[in-house]
C-alpha cells in the first residue's frame, strides 16, 4: 500500500482555516489529474505476456457465469475449461458458452467441481486462472494443492485475491466477510503467502493493485463505486425500509458487496495479483 497507518499530522485550527500552505485551487487541480490507473484487462495482459496462445489449455477456477472463460478463449485461442461449484453460475455460464461457441467456434467446457478437490487429471493445464474466489475457500491449502496438481510442470497459474489492509478496522471486517461467506484469514496477505509456500507453489510476481480498477471505473464513466457509496449511504439511512421490502439476506448481501467496493475505493481493501509456477 502507498499508504499505511502512519501518524497524521495534527493541525491547528488557525492551520486549518488560516492562510493555506497551498492554495485550493492548487490541490484541486492536482487531485484532478489522473494517476493512470490500470483496469482489470492487466489480467489479461499478463497470461498475453507470459505466453498464452492456441495451442494451450487454461483452466478457469471459479469461472461463474463464464465470462472470464470466453473473454481469455476469445482473446488467446487457447482451449479454455471452466470449472464451478454453484449449480445457478454453471446452468449460465453453459447457455453463456453454448451461444458464444455457435457463432465463434471457440473450444470452451464447463464442468462442475470443488477448488478443494478438482475433477481433472495432474498436470492437465498448462495455465490455471483463479480470480476472486479463494477468499470463499475454508481449506486455501487444499485448494492451492489442487491447482497446482492439475497444472503442468512448466505451467503458470495467475491469481488474483483481495485483502484486508492495516486501514480495515475489526468493526469493518465483522460487518463484511459474514454476508460475503468469505473466509476472514485469507484476506491476511502473510497467511496467503504461507499457504502459497506450502502448497508447493512458488511467487514469481507480486503485484498490489490498490485501488487502481476502482479509479478506472470512475475515470472511463463506469461509475460503480460511486454508485455502490450512494447505495450504501440508502441502505444504512433506510434500513427498516429495506429490511421490509427486500428481506435481511438481501439486504446484508447488498450492503456487503457495496462496503467490498468502497472499501477497496479508499484503502480498506487491496487486490493483489500473483504469477505461480511449481517450486
């Protein structure tokens, strides 16, 4: 993180509302000038770089509705395999895939299974993507064991897992993870890298995301995390009247998803990317 816990500076009321060290005018135009913050595509871009192509196979763990599957067999040409727990995520991610591959003829397959227990022979893939979904996973070894049992020798698995920063207070973490079903240990980057280690994996790139993707919504229109404050602002003024109209699993998983936004927004949370090969 570019910004830890570190002392805040105490500042005076005469410092406050005095003559300013800098003027307004001076940080705002600052502030509006874009870091250059990348979106979500680095992804793609990094199996691009270390290689992906046609004559490989890639297994999406956790591939939901597919969607990530058919972008990486669109983009690369790769035989691409989706496998899934979620009964509701395979029955979309199949209609998904079955419209995709009649009009592009792309080789994709969705099979249904466990991260923890992988339906698929060692050494099956010489990529396995794993985006967002080990932060729901109670045995992260097992899981990492898995993945890289079916990779191949000199393949590379690319993961990306979001984690709780030093800015995520105990509060912030009791009103998250439960209506999340997320694992609260797995969001402690040490630990992660512990189970990485021990399941036989090794790091060979580490990438802090921060808030980057989040910037990238904002700054090319998609405006979800300001739209997900502004929900989350409604469902914490109104909560009787949500309660009533939508239910309390509704309401928590609603107001869940947005705090999961906002607080990758301002630092609660942070995605980290990782490149593993075998040890």
């Amino acid at each position: 993180m570019a910004a830890g816990r570190e002392a805040v500076t105490p500042l005076s009321v005469e410092e406050i509302y005095g003559e300013p060290e800098v003027a307004e005018e001076l940080v705002e135009a600052a502030l509006d000038r874009s870091l250059a913050p990348r979106s979500a595509d680095m992804l793609f871009d990094i199996v691009g770089r270390l290689g992906l192509g046609p004559r490989h196979r890639l297994l999406d763990v956790g591939s939901r509705d597919g969607r990530h599957l058919l972008q990486l067999a669109a983009r690369f040409g790769c035989q691409a395999v989706g496998v899934e727990l979620v009964r509701a995520n395979i029955d979309r991610g199949r209609t998904r895939v079955a419209s995709s591959v009649a009009h592009r003829g792309l080789r994709i397959g969705v099979a249904r299974g466990s991260v923890e227990a992988l339906p698929f022979r060692a050494g099956s893939f010489d990529f396995v993507w794993i985006r967002d979904v080990l932060t729901h996973i109670a045995d992260l070894r097992r899981a990492l064991e898995e993945c890289r049992r079916v990779l191949a020798r000199d393949g590379r698995a690319v993961l990306f897992s979001m984690f709780a920063t030093p800015w995520l207070e105990p509060g912030d973490a009791t009103r998250l993870w439960p209506p999340l079903a997320a694992v609260p240990r797995n969001a402690d980057p040490a630990f992660f890298e512990e189970q990485i280690a021990a399941a036989g994996f090794r790091v060979v790139e580490r990438d802090e995301v921060t808030s980057e993707w989040r910037e990238h919504l904002e700054e090319t229109g998609e405006r979800r995390t300001s739209k997900q404050l502004l929900h989350a602002a409604r469902l914490l003024r109104g909560r009787d009247r949500y309660l009533s109209e939508i239910g309390r699993r509704a309401y928590e998983l609603e107001l869940g998803n947005c705090l999961w936004g906002v607080y990758q927004m301002i630092g609660k949370l942070s995605g980290r990317v990782y490149v593993l090969s075998q040890s």
